[in-house]
C-alpha cells in the first residue's frame, strides 16, 4: 500500500541499506553506547495509542444529524490511520537502534570478531553420527553421571549479537514491521468503509427527506 510505504519507507530503507550496504562504520565500538542499552521491543500495541489533540475541557458539541456523525469517525479514523502508522515507525526506529548499538557494545568487549560460531565443530559431527549410530554392546551401561554438568545453551546465538546476527535481526526487523503495519492499514480501511457506508446511507436518507419536505409544500 502507498501509505504503508510512504509511512514505514525511510526506516526500512535505512534498515535495508544498512544490510546491503555491510557497512562496517554502523557497528564500530564507541566508548558509551546509550543505544545498547534500549530495551527490546517485544510489543507493538503501544503505537496504536495516540496522543490526542483536543481539550476534553471545552464543550462538547454533539453531532446534529448521522451524516454528521459519520464523518466525525470518519475524521477520527484518519487520525488514528496516522498516528498509529507514526507510531510503528518510532517503535521501528528504537528496535533498529538497539540492534547496532548491541553490536557495537559486543564489537567494543570482544574486539576483532571471532568467525567461528557456537555448535558442533564441523570436524566432530561425523565422529557424534558414527557413535550414535554404533551398536549397543552387550553388558555395557551406557548411564553418565550428569551431576555438576552444566546444561547445553541452545540459544548461545542469541547471546552473539555480532555483525552477521545483527544483519539478520534488521531483516527480520524490516520484514515485521512492514507485515504489522499492513495488517493495521487492513483494519484501519475496514473501518473506514463501514463508516463510509453509514455516511452514505444517511446522506441518501436526509436527500429522501427533502425532496418529500419539498413535495410536502407544493401538494399544501
């Protein structure tokens, strides 16, 4: 959609250019990064509370009519569309700043990158196949104390948020917040077409009104 793309474009472009371009200057370790120190955002539900604009202290004056009504929400959904999509955007700014600046505080404590990632050294796994693949020998117990062995960290990638982890971090940064974004356009359009109906409906109505006011006066 043209609005999602206006809206979510420069930060995904920059996010985008920041994977195309492997530019290594965004991850380079400063001093102090406040960045890194951003929580994660887990949760977009925040960018769909928009501040409001009007003072709740002044009058309120009614709608006089349903057409009048209608395009009132209909105003209100515009709002909103554009708030929330603002929203998103900031939400999907903070993210992609945490992101470099993890990396850059992990390119700061561990510096030069180590290439070798955390597993099973590519040397080890045929001889970890073959043993699990190997008979069991008669009258061997196969049990192995595990007292005092620390568990495997299966997320120990995570724990890594090196230059690679954080070119695919934005990826899917990118990717998510465009998806969220679209899904917000859906319901925001939704709710504009029932309003844009009712609007509709009760224009008729009023014209109908009228033209019968009207004939009213000619037939007296």
């Amino acid at each position: 959609m043209a609005r999602v793309n206006d809206t979510s474009g420069r930060i995904a472009s920059e996010a985008q250019m920041d994977i195309d371009s492997h530019n290594p200057e965004i991850i380079q370790p400063t001093a102090e990064d406040d960045d890194a120190m951003l929580p994660r955002v887990v949760s977009v539900v925040p960018a769909i509370f928009v501040p409001v604009e009007i003072d709740y202290t002044d009058p309120f004056t009614p709608p006089k009519n349903g057409a009048e009504r209608a395009r009132m929400a209909l105003e209100s959904i515009e709002f909103h569309r554009t708030g929330g999509l603002k929203g998103f955007e900031h939400l999907t700014e903070l993210e992609r700043r945490r992101i470099l600046g993890q990396a850059r505080r992990w390119k700061s404590e561990h510096g030069t990158e180590d290439k070798e990632k955390p597993g099973v050294p590519p040397q080890e796994v045929d001889a970890m196949i073959r043993c699990m693949s190997a008979p069991r020998t008669a009258g061997v117990d196969y049990n192995t104390p595990t007292e005092g062995v620390p568990p495997p960290n299966f997320l120990a990638h995570l724990d890594r948020p090196d230059e690679a982890d954080s070119l695919r971090q934005l990826h899917l940064l990118v990717e998510q917040s465009l998806c969220q974004q679209k899904g917000y356009e859906a319901h925001m359009d939704k709710n504009k077409a029932c309003w844009t109906e009712v609007l509709e409906r009760e224009q008729k109505t009023m014209e109908l009104q009228a033209n019968n006011a009207s004939e009213d006066v000619e037939m007296g």
